[in-house]
C-alpha cells in the first residue's frame, strides 16, 4: 500500500536553510510535495488557495515577528498544524509556542533527517486525530437532532417509570420493560452523582447538561450527559452516550503532554513538573536534579537499521530508563534521542549519583531489535536547585551544558554543571575502577579472626575479613572502602571473592592436616536481591571442594528486617545443605522475633557495643544477658563481638555465653599466622 503523501508548505527567508530543509527530505523515503514561500506574507497567500498537510514556519521572516506570525497563520488556516523552526535555544519560547497551538519546536542548530521527519509525520497525526474528534462531534450533534437521545421517567424515589429503546441499548438491556421499576439508583456508578443531580432539580427545577457515570448490565461504564425537568413527582429527561468524545478528549489531552512514539512525558509536561518542584523546593529547602540525557551514536543506527529500527531503540530505552527511577521521578523525551530527567527531592548528592550509576549501568546490556542485539550508550548532565539556577531554563540550560561537557569527554559517562561536585564524581569512578581492578589483580586479601568457645577455649571458627592492599596507601581496613562497594554495587564481588578465597583457605589447611574450622563470611543484602544467590554460594562450595558445613554466612540484623522475605527460599536451602547461619551486630537495630524463628538461623552475634559498654552502664550487662537467654529458649547460639580485657571475657563466662571473639584473643592475621590457632586432625 502506498503511503499518502504529505503536503508541505515551508515558509523561510534564508536560502541555506531552504536548501537544507529540500536535502533532508529528498533523502527520506518520505512521499511530499514541498513549495516554499520567502515571507510570511507569501505564505498566507498560498494558504488561502491551497491545502496543506503541514507547514514548515521561520521564527525570523523578514515581515513576521517572532511568534506572531502563529496567530496570523491560524486566522487564514486554523487546523492547518505547525512545525516551528528556529535558531533560538530558549525554554521559555518553546513553551510560549506549544501554548499557540505549535505542533512542534525545532532548534536549527540540532535538526537532522530523522528528528524532521520525525516531526512531520508526528504533526500529520495530530491532525488526523483531532479531525477524526471533529467528525465524532459532528455525528454527536445529528445523534441528538434526530432524537436518538435515552429518554427516561422516575418517581423522586428513583423507580424508573418509562425508558426507550434507545436508553435501554445504551445501558446493555434487552427491551426498555427490563428497565421498568428498575433503581434509577442502580446504573449510577457513584451514587453522589444522584444526590447531586437531585439537589440541583430542587433547587432549579431543571439540570442540562449534568455529566454522570452509569454502570450498564454487564458491568460496562459509560459517560452520560444528563438533561433532566421536574414536574411534581415526575424526574423527566433525556441521556446522551458520551463515552466515545470522552475518550477522544482525554486521547488528546494526554497527546498535547505526551510523546507520541513512546507515551513519556513531553517537553510542556516536563516543565509544568519542573516548576511545582523547584516551587516546593524553595519552600522546604531540599535539593532538585535535572538531566539532560542524550544517545551516543543513535544517528549511525537510524541511518544503518533503518527508521523502524530508530523507534523501536527509542521505545526500548524510555522502558529501560524509566526503570532506574522512583515513582515520584520524571522522565520526558523532548526531541530525538534526547531526554530529559527530574528528580524533585534528593536528600543527599549520593543520591544523585546513584541514580545516574544506575542509567549508566542499564545501558551495558544490549537492546534486541528484531532478533538482533544492539549496543549504544548514554551521555548525562547534571545541574542541581540550588547552586546551578533557581528557575527551569537556567537548570535545563546548565543541564545541557553538561551533558556537551560528558560527550566532550568520550561518551557513555556523566557530567555535573557544578565543578567541586564533578570532581567529586570523578574521584568515585576512579575509585570504583580501581577496586574493581583490585578484585582482579590480587590486591584484596583475607585475613581471620578466631571464635573461641568460652567453655574449652577451643578455636571453632574464623571470621573472614576482607583488607585492600593498596599500592599507594597501604593496607586499607574495611570501613575504608565497604561502604563505597555497598553503594556503588561492587560488594556483591567484593562478598563473592571473599568466600571464594576463604573456602578455599579453609580446604588447604583440612588438607595440611588441620581440624576443621568453620569460616564465617559477611553477606550484603545485597545479594538477597538476585534470585540465584543460593546457587552462587553451592556453586563456591563445588568449586572449592569444602564441605558445606564448615561455611557459615553473617547477614546484619537490619539486612534480616528489610530483605528477610527476599532471603527465606534461598537462605532455607543453604541451611539444608549445612550452611550455617548468623545474625550479625544483633542489638543495633529492632529485631523481630517472627524473622528469627521464619529463618533458618543458628548464632546471634552480639554488638560489640554493647561489651564495651559493660563498664560505663550496668544495663549493657543486663541487655545482653536477656539476649543470651532469649538466644537459649529459641535454642541458638551466641556469640559476642569485640572482647578486650579480663573482666568482660569472665562475665560473659559467668552468663554463660558460648563463644567470643576480640582483640583479647587475636586480631584479625593472614591465613599463615592463623594455623597457631588450629590444632592437628584426629
């Protein structure tokens, strides 16, 4: 079938850009006809004897100034839709255009084959559209005309007394005598809607053009448009269907606000939003970030795969982006392959940056179109309410600022308009380039710290404690760099290549002839998130040959509280393999007693806060007490963290807690230094 071809009007007074616009379009597989007038006058001449689909308007034409050739052209072609052209990159006139009526706003600076196409078929279907509500409205106004309109009779009790044929198909009844003595009450979908088409009858004797929803027999809602008098006892009136113009109205709407090809929100939308949260920001002083993001590389893969090819890419990746937003977040698309993102309420700048981590990250997976994998990349800026403007178009134009300054940058990362910030950026990509690094040339070390059982003394465990040794900065402790590895996502390797290493050291000493100690590994919540998480641990197990027993996993008590629903199947599993499991720095937060008897756990690990506290407040002493007695009536074991001195290791004795661990006994050592604490086999 041969598509319709599309007639255009450009009206332009710059001859290269006549040339361009002609270039553009002859190497489209677009079917047009183009004529071209040089002023705004010309251009209403030919409107006036001819019939366009869509026209091309200059924003500078010698005898038209600025916006005002809008409303000139609406007088002589008002349905005519318009694609404005313009040299001049400013929020504030886009939207002042998109309010006359302009279909589109396109910066001639930015303009390409696809974005122009794009934009004429966009207008034409607009236009299809609104006609098509027009012709809707038109057969409305016959409907009622010939009186093909629901008329009705109830009582003030609501019985329905009289209905037509015509009343009776628009509610889905076989005759208007099902209706007969029916509830008037019944087909009203919110029974407000009769109280208030009542209060206005007594108060007016009459109500026109009173807009309910009714409820027909099969359970359908339909948009009626009520005109009703009463005489005496008697409610008379008549029901138009209004469902359809409903539904075209509010297609419309949402199609002034909206993207056509992929639903977001458009550039009028995003704006609107922009402003209520910049209004409420000013208000309770909290941070708002904007996004300018645009595709690396999309051009080559419209111009290779084709335009289908464009869309599809295009709707894959308004999915995959709006996936990495919360729901009160904004994403539009407001032109091409550029977006725009806003977030109304950041609490902290490592929010941000999260977000932005996460956009980065969605694209690393290729996007399938028509069976075939494709890869492209994102480059964002970022400005932020308030250091980098306080209204809409100093953020979005600082936004856009930025993200030139991340495609300056080699692509496929981010920018942040406000320097101290970007270089903070910067220094956490290095930072997380260079753990991931760390993860593969070996500078990650695992280092053990006994458990010791409180009745024998024996050594029963080791905790698995990760250390960085770092080129330039020496040995780096935990807390140096686990926080960052939480944040970024890292952890999860950073968890895995630590119960690799330790399996693997807890088989080398069974088969130098040690006894076996059981290993215990810190797990983030994290890894609760993946499905397979259990099959990675097994997985270790195989691969390392160690018998699951001698595997236990420290999860926090607040991982337990927030993902224990996430963890159960898979954490059930591995306790049904033997793995054995502990609630870590148990005390820190609030626990609850149902997640502890639903778990598979085994050992509570008290706070080691609460043992240094023993000395400075006797209720330390009685919580952890209660803790070691509650931890016996649910029949598990106990052990406390961070024993220092004597007299906390004797009271603990004295309460009779099962096992500890601290400085009192060892720091954390390497591998070599820990078979001090291993005893022979047998």
């Amino acid at each position: 079938m041969t598509a319709k071809k599309i007639n255009i009007l450009l009206i332009e007074d710059n001859p290269g850009d006549v040339r361009l616009i002609r270039e553009m379009l002859g190497r489209s597989e677009l079917a047009y006809s183009l004529e071209h007038a040089g002023t705004l006058t010309d251009g209403l001449a030919r409107l006036k004897g001819h019939i366009y689909d869509v026209i091309l308007l200059d924003m500078s034409l010698p005898d038209g100034s600025g916006l005002d050739s809008v409303p000139e052209i609406k007088k002589v072609a008002p349905k005519m839709p318009i694609v404005m052209l313009t040299g001049l990159d400013d929020e504030e006139t886009a939207v002042s255009a998109l309010q006359l009526g302009v279909q589109d706003y396109l910066l001639k600076d930015r303009i390409d084959r696809t974005l122009l196409l794009r934009s004429l078929r966009y207008a034409v279907e607009r236009k299809r559209i609104l006609d098509a509500l027009a012709e809707s409205e038109g057969k409305y106004k016959n409907l009622v005309d010939n009186s093909l309109a629901g008329v009705f009779k109830t009582n003030l009790e609501g019985e329905i007394l009289f209905a037509n044929n015509a009343l009776a198909r628009m509610l889905e009844y076989e005759s208007p005598g099902d209706l007969i003595s029916l509830g008037a009450l019944s087909i009203y979908k919110t029974p407000k809607d009769r109280k208030n088409l009542i209060d206005s009858l007594k108060k007016r004797g009459k109500v026109s053009n009173f807009e309910m929803e009714a409820v027909t027999k099969n359970g359908k809602t339909r948009n009626l448009l009520l005109s009703v008098t009463i005489y005496g006892e008697v409610l008379s009136g008549t029901m138009i269907d209004i469902t359809e113009r409903k539904r075209m109205e509010e297609t419309i709407k949402h199609q002034a606000y909206h993207d056509l090809l992929t639903g977001l929100p458009n550039r009028l939308l995003f704006i609107d939003h922009l402003r209520l949260a910049l209004a409420r920001a000013h208000r309770d002083r909290y941070i708002v970030a904007v996004m300018y993001l645009d595709l690396d590389n999309f051009k080559e893969i419209n111009d290779s795969l084709g335009h289908s090819a464009g869309d599809q890419l295009l709707q894959a990746v308004s999915r995959r982006l709006k996936a990495c937003l919360r729901e009160s977040d904004t994403i539009a698309r407001i032109g091409g392959d550029e977006y725009n993102i806003l977030l109304p309420k950041a609490d902290h700048e490592e929010d941000i940056v999260t977000i932005t981590d996460k956009i980065i990250a969605a694209f690393r997976q290729p996007f399938i179109l028509d069976s075939h994998p494709v890869h492209t990349s994102t480059s964002i800026g970022v400005s932020l309410f308030p250091s980098d403007g306080d209204d809409a178009e100093t953020l979005l134009k600082s936004a856009d600022a930025a993200m030139y300054s991340a495609k300056n940058g080699g692509r496929n990362n981010y920018r942040f308009y406000n320097s101290a910030m970007n270089s903070r950026v910067l220094e956490r990509m290095r930072l997380m380039n260079r753990l991931r690094g760390a993860l593969k040339s070996g500078e990650l070390a695992v280092y053990y710290q006994p458990q010791v059982s409180l009745d024998t003394g024996q050594v029963l465990c080791a905790e698995a404690l990760v250390r960085w040794r770092h080129p330039e900065m020496g040995l780096l402790q935990p807390a140096q760099f686990i926080p960052f590895a939480e944040e970024t996502g890292l952890i999860t390797e950073v968890d895995e290549w630590v119960m690799r290493a330790a399996c693997a050291q807890a088989g080398a000493w069974q088969k130098a002839g040690y006894a076996p100690v059981c290993v215990m590994v810190n797990y983030s919540s994290r890894h609760f998130q993946k499905s397979d998480f259990a099959g990675t641990v097994s997985g270790i197990l195989q691969e390392t040959g160690l018998d699951p027993v001698y595997l236990g996993i420290e999860i926090s008590e607040r991982t337990m509280m927030q993902d224990a629903e996430l963890a159960v199947p898979g954490l059930m599993k591995l306790a049904g393999d033997g793995v054995r499991l502990c609630i870590d720095d148990f005390g820190t937060g609030c626990s609850s007693l149902h997640y502890l008897k639903k778990l598979p756990v085994q050992v509570l690990k008290i706070d080691r806060s609460f043992i240094s506290g023993f000395s400075e407040d006797p209720d330390y002493k009685t919580i952890t007490n209660a803790v070691i007695n509650l931890a016996r009536g649910l029949r598990l074991k106990v052990v406390a963290e961070g024993v220092e001195n004597e007299n906390q290791l004797a009271f603990l004795q004295t309460i009779r807690c099962d096992e500890a661990q601290g400085y009192h006994f060892s720091r954390p050592v390497p591998a070599e230094e820990f078979t001090r604490f291993l005893k022979p086999a047998g």
